[in-house]
C-alpha cells in the first residue's frame, strides 16, 4: 500500500509539474498572465518537479528527498508588494490571511497550500524504508 502512494505522489508531481511547464510556455508566449512565469521561475520549478516525481515513482535513490523538497517549497503563500512565493500555483488550494501596514504602506499575504500540505504529510507517512534502484 505504501509503494502505491508513494506512485501516486510521484504521478501527482509529474502533473502538476507539467501543468506548471505549461502554464510558463503559455505566459512567455503571451496566451496567460506575464506574472506567472517568474512565480514558476521560467519553467526550472516545474521542471524540477517533472523529475522529482519521476524518481520517486521510479523508486530511485534521491526520489523521496527531491519529491520532499519540491512540496514542501510549495506549501507557504508569501506576497509582498517587493515578493511573492507561491510556487504551487499550477494545483493549489490555499488558505491565506491579509496583514494591513499600520502606515498605509501595502500589506502583507501569507497563507498556507493545503493540497501540497496533504501530499507532503501523505508521502511522508508512506515513506520508504529502503530505496530498491540506485
């Protein structure tokens, strides 16, 4: 059962991971939003996930570790008017709060992404013990 999940998270990220490809090639090429791409760091962030998932669904050696790493960067929502971190911005589901300046100043967005909170928790429950491929 715990490999089965652990196949799934790795589908799970192969898919977001391509949505989020697709969604930069959509920006850069005018079809989407320009402010998407930088949020995706121009395709390197769903790129990045593309291979994590492979891995971990491959069950090789740093799968896990990588498939770790990639959720657990898309699970905070910072948003400032100098910084926005939402990486998981292809498959989201995102519970965030609105922190006004006392001086007028433009405020403060942090929020939490549960989907990538719940995969996260998912996988490390049903983390392997051991790698089976090097």
């Amino acid at each position: 059962m715990k490999r089965i999940l652990v196949i799934l998270v790795g589908l799970f990220e192969i898919v977001c991971g391509g949505t989020g490809l697709f969604l930069v090639v959509a920006a850069l090429g005018g079809r989407m939003p320009k402010e998407v791409a930088p949020l995706l760091w121009y395709g390197v962030f769903p790129v990045a996930g593309i291979i994590a998932g492979a891995l971990l669904s491959l069950g090789w050696r740093y799968g896990f570790g990588l498939s770790v790493l990639v959720l657990a960067l898309q699970v905070p929502v910072i948003k400032t008017a100098v910084l926005s971190l939402h990486f998981g911005v292809a498959f989201s589901y995102t519970t965030s709060a609105y922190w006004a300046a006392r001086n007028g100043e433009p405020g403060v967005v942090l929020g939490v992404n549960l989907l990538a909170l719940g995969v996260l928790v998912i996988l490390w429950l049903s983390r392997p013990g051991r790698t089976e491929k090097t």
